[in-house]
C-alpha cells in the first residue's frame, strides 16, 4: 500500500494557543505571550502535539503565574517541560490531582472560569520570574483524530481572545501527517488561501507570515475509499531501549474498517431522548426538534420507534415502542412541535423511562438510544457514580445488545458521565457546540442505517497477544473505524491473524485480517506505549465509575490508574504534572528514542497516594 507523507507548514496562524500564564485568578491578568511555535504529528490518525510558548513578565513584579493550557475533549497531556535562566525544568508525574481551585476559592474572572470547564492542563509554577523576564513552556498531548466516512478532519481549540492575547504574537507551526493509506485531499477551512502542494510523497501547506492573534486551524484530509481494511503500527522495547523497569515488550495499535453492502436495510428499535430543560431554551431546542423530525421522516417501515423528552418531569410520546405508520409518524411529529424548554435537568428519570422499554428485546433488532442533553443532573440523581451505578442497574435486565449515543451541547456538559455511558454500553459520545447540534445529529443517523458489525468480538490467532483495549468494542457503522491496542511481551514471529466476529441484522458475520508484528523498536511508533496506556486507563476508568467513589472497588481501580498514569506518563483526573527536575543532559539509550515519549523509571506505589517523582 501507498505511503505517503504530508508536510504541512503553518506561519499564517497558530492551530493551538499554547495556553495562558495566569498571574491573578479575580482580574484574570496574564503574562505576554510573545511567540507560539507548534509542531504536530499525525501518524495515520493518532496525532501527537508539541506546543512551545514563550511568555514575558511584562508587569513590575516578580510573578509566580499558573499556567492554563486547554486541550481537546479526547486528548491525554503527556509531557511538560520549561526553560528558565537558561535551565530547562520538566515536570514529574505526580500521583495527586491537580488543583484546579484558582484564586484559592476566591473571586475568579469568567475567561478563566469558562477556560477551567473545557479539559485542561493547570500547574502552578514555584519559582518566580523577574521583571522583564522571560520564561519558555513546552507542552506534549496526544490524541486521535476523529474519521467519518473517509474524512480525518481536526479542529484543535481554541483561539486566543483579545482578553488574553494581543495583535502582537508570533506564529509558526508544522503538521507533518504520515498516512499508510492515501490521501485523495487535504483542505484547511479556515484558511482558505492558504497554497496547497500535494507530490507523489510530500506535501505542504503554507501561508505567508502573519503578526497576530491566534485563531483555530480548521481542516482534514480525504483517505481513498478504496483502501477499506486493516492498518497497524507496532513497535518492541527491549531491556536496553526500556527507560521505564517493567514496560520493555512489543506494543500495538491496529485500525480496522471493513466494507460492507449498503443495500441492505437495518430494522432497528429506536428511542430519541430530548432534554428540554430551561437551559436548551432558544435556538437549542430549535435544532433539537429539527433533528427529530428529520429522524422520524426517515424511519424505514420495519423500525420501531418512541421519542422521550425530560426537564423536571419525564414524557413518552408513546408508553412503549410503536411500528412506522402514517398515523403514527403525523403524531409523532405533532408531538415534537409541541416540545418546550422549561424545568431542571432529570437525567435519572429520563434514562428510567427508555430504558424499560427494551427490556424483552432481541438481537434481531438493533437497540438504539440516542440521548441529548446540553447539561448535568440538577435533579433526580445528581452524582456521576450514582447515576451510572443506576443506569447499569435499569440496563442490566437486558439481554440482547443496547447502544446507547450520547450528544452533549455546549460547554456545561458532564463529559465523564455522557462519555461512561456510552463506553459502557456499546456506543460513542459527541461533544458538540449549540449550532452544530442539528447537523451532527441528522448525519449521525444516516450513519447508523447501515451496520457493519454489531456486537464485535476481536480474536487472535497468537496466544502471546495480551491487555487488549478497549475492553468492549463499540457497534461498527458504515464509515467508521475500531482502533484496537494491545501488547506482546515477547516477539512473535510471523504475522499474527485478527479475527474480528458480530453480527449483521441478526446474521453472524466475520473479517479476518493479518497483523504485522515489529521485533524492534520502531523510532516512528514510540508513542504507541502512551496510546496503549490511555486505551487502559479508558476503560479503567468506565469501571471505576460503575462504584461508590470510595468504595474498595473504585479504591483498588483508582490506585491501578494512578500506577499506569505515572508509570507511563500520561495525566487523567486522579494524577497531574508535579516537582520539576533541571535537565542537565539527555540520557542515551542503546535504542533512541525520541524525548517526547520517553518513558519513566520510576513509578509510585499505587497504594501511596502522596508519591510524586
């Protein structure tokens, strides 16, 4: 299969801000941004971003800021490091959560509270910067980027604001993207003049250099629908090329997408859960009934169908799931008109209500719930244990397989719950923004129409293949992809097979593949540990919200998490960036690796709590 290799090169803006230096919480004044350099690599989807900030205390104190640096929904920090007097400083890994109390429970400015309620990177600085002093911050995050019918398309957030920033600061950045399958385009919305160079192996996009205030970077590639199959990326650490005791083995990450005939047609058992609570007021619950009604008109003659709303109280438009009928569907959309945005936000009972109505349903069906809120629980059950402690109860009489789609709208979303929910229960979370809700949602279903694989079950043929995440795969619709990781501890010879089995409209259905496995480190691969790690800490994470927070359970789950998050580098909730080290020299290995992602000899305890390295 084709390589190919894209060098993108960005002056016009910067794709990433790079964060704020936060000197007081009540006022929300910061440091000066005077440069943004950001370097991104995409290796066939999974894209690794190193963005370096230089700041300048430009007030007539000496400052001791707070650094703010805002990341994507899906992205994990990995690496954090500054440069101060000419000494560079990186942060440990600290088995704490991080403080994200700013000002001390104080009075704080609302760019910086809403700045606090998008996933972030908060640390503290301790050493003090002199007047007119510049300090130097580097900051590594990996992600993946999102597919959907051939498109990988990136939208990293967010701009800076004028509050924040100033028509002075310096841009540069580079994206190189490395694809295994073929690139048909490659687009950048947000700059459309932006000139464009595709070659038979490298490609590039620049502007001409611009002084100014960073923007979002919009824009993706096209992946050639030919090329349907499996991808994989794998690489093996020995004991030399280990810098951290315990993780040498082989690591790897495969990406599947299976074609499949779009002729034929999915019955499905379909509910529609609509918040209606005061805050979907406006234009919100506009789009909201929009979507449903382009739902219902396009329901096929074999679905059943039933459409929920909630605020405070809870409402059916029917008491169970009724056949697509003139009658039904004239009601069905009188009912949706009628809808209004009024109440609290009764995620508990809107969940009681749906749910009932699969217990008794089958797998010759697909089992279908798309649920959308644009807020947390304020009544009913509140907590996020609690309340998917008792959504897994509701689920846990039914026997076939129920997908459970959440979409959160806007900024005041519970992310860890929407996202539990659906990694518990065979679906996906989209986060998405008040205008997109509308769009998204009518695509999303013509989407799920057309199954690949329901109920999916991966097998290999090496019984060396270990730790596969995540632990349940979701359902499999026409243009999506399975991403798999996994690992080897010792190497394999020969090329493993990857049997992936489910079922289609009821029939059992099954793709085998071969999976290349490297005996080597593979100095373009070296991230796949982190990505590995994450997968781990995802589904970890999905149990540890099925208990009490300080349940044995949630307990023994948690310290297992603070292990793999420290041991591996990478931050989630219960761990954060901790005391620095002045970095006198880099270490050699016998293999290199490339210092992004080197990996940590040192590990705490997980059953102590306090350990920081």
């Amino acid at each position: 299969m084709k390589r190919a290799i894209f060098l993108i090169v960005f002056t016009v803006t910067t794709i990433f801000p790079g964060g704020i230096m936060l000197l007081n919480p009540a006022t929300g004044s910061t440091m000066r941004i005077q440069n943004i350099q950001s370097n991104i690599m995409i290796e066939n989807q999974v894209s690794i971003s190193k963005v370096t900030t230089e700041y300048r205390n430009n007030t007539t104190l000496y400052a001791k800021p707070t650094l703010i640096f805002t990341l994507p929904d899906n992205g994990s920090a990995t690496r954090l490091r500054w440069q101060l007097r000419g000494i560079w400083y990186e942060a440990g890994f600290s088995a704490n959560p991080q403080d994200t109390s700013i000002g001390g429970g104080g009075t704080v400015h609302p760019y910086v509270a809403d700045l606090l309620k998008s996933p972030c990177v908060v640390y503290p600085f301790q050493d003090s910067i002199g007047v007119d002093s510049t300090i130097t911050v580097e900051l590594t995050y990996v992600e993946f980027l999102k597919y959907d019918m051939g498109y990988v398309n990136f939208k990293i957030p967010v701009g800076l604001s004028s509050f924040f920033g100033h028509s002075q600061i310096a841009n540069d950045f580079i994206i190189r993207l490395v694809s295994t399958r073929q690139v048909d385009s490659l687009f950048c919305t947000s700059h459309p003049n932006a000139a464009i160079t595709i070659g038979a192996d490298t490609s590039l996009i620049t502007g001409s250099e611009l002084i100014g205030l960073p923007v979002d970077i919009k824009g993706g590639y096209l992946l050639a629908s030919d090329q349907l199959g499996l991808s994989s990326f794998s690489t093996y650490l020995s004991d030399s090329a280990s810098v951290a005791d315990t993780i040498n083995g082989g690591y790897f990450l495969f990406v599947v997408e299976p074609a499949r005939d779009t002729t034929l047609v999915l019955k499905k058992k379909i509910t529609l859960v609509i918040d209606r609570s005061g805050s979907m007021s406006g234009n919100k619950i506009v789009h909201a009934k929009n979507a449903a009604l382009f739902i219902v008109d396009r329901l096929n003659e074999i679905d059943l169908f039933n459409i929920v709303s909630f605020s405070t109280a809870v409402t059916s438009f029917m008491p169970s799931h009724v056949p697509v009928t003139g009658e039904n569907l004239n009601l069905a959309r009188s009912w949706i008109n009628t809808i209004v945005a009024t109440g609290l936000t009764n995620i508990s009972g809107a969940f009681a209500t749906t749910v009932e109505d699969f217990v008794g349903a089958t797998d010759s069906t697909a089992n279908i719930i798309l649920f959308l809120t644009d807020g947390q629980a304020t009544t009913g059950i509140t907590g996020t244990p609690e309340l998917l402690a008792y959504i897994n109860q509701l689920t846990a009489p039914i026997t076939s397989n129920l997908s459970v789609f959440t979409f959160g709208v806007g900024t005041d979303v519970d992310v860890s719950l929407l996202q539990s929910i659906a990694n518990q229960h065979s679906g996906l979370a989209t986060f998405l923004m008040n205008d997109q809700l509308e769009p998204v949602i009518t695509k999303f279903y013509l989407k799920i129409q057309n199954p690949i694989l329901i109920s999916p079950v991966v097998a290999f043929s090496s019984q060396n293949i270990v730790d596969v995440h995540p632990d349940d795969l979701p359902n499999l619709y026409i243009g999506e992809q399975l991403l798999v990781s996994g690992r080897y501890p010792t190497q394999v010879s020969g090329p493993v097979t990857v049997t992936l089995t489910g079922t289609v409209y009821g029939q059992p259905v099954s793709y085998q593949y071969p999976l290349a496995l490297s005996d080597t480190a593979m100095v373009n691969y070296q991230f796949l540990p982190k990505v590995w790690a994450k997968a781990f800490i995802d589904d970890l994470l999905a149990q540890y919200y099925t208990f009490p927070p300080n349940s044995p359970q949630a307990l023994e789950i948690k310290g297992q998490i603070i292990a793999l998050s420290v041991k591996y580098g990478v931050i989630t909730i219960f761990t954060s960036f901790g005391n620095p080290t002045g970095i006198e020299e880099e270490s050699e290995t016998t293999e290199t690796l490339p210092a992004d992602f080197t990996l940590y000899q040192n590990y705490p305890n997980p059953f102590n709590p306090s350990t920081t390295i």
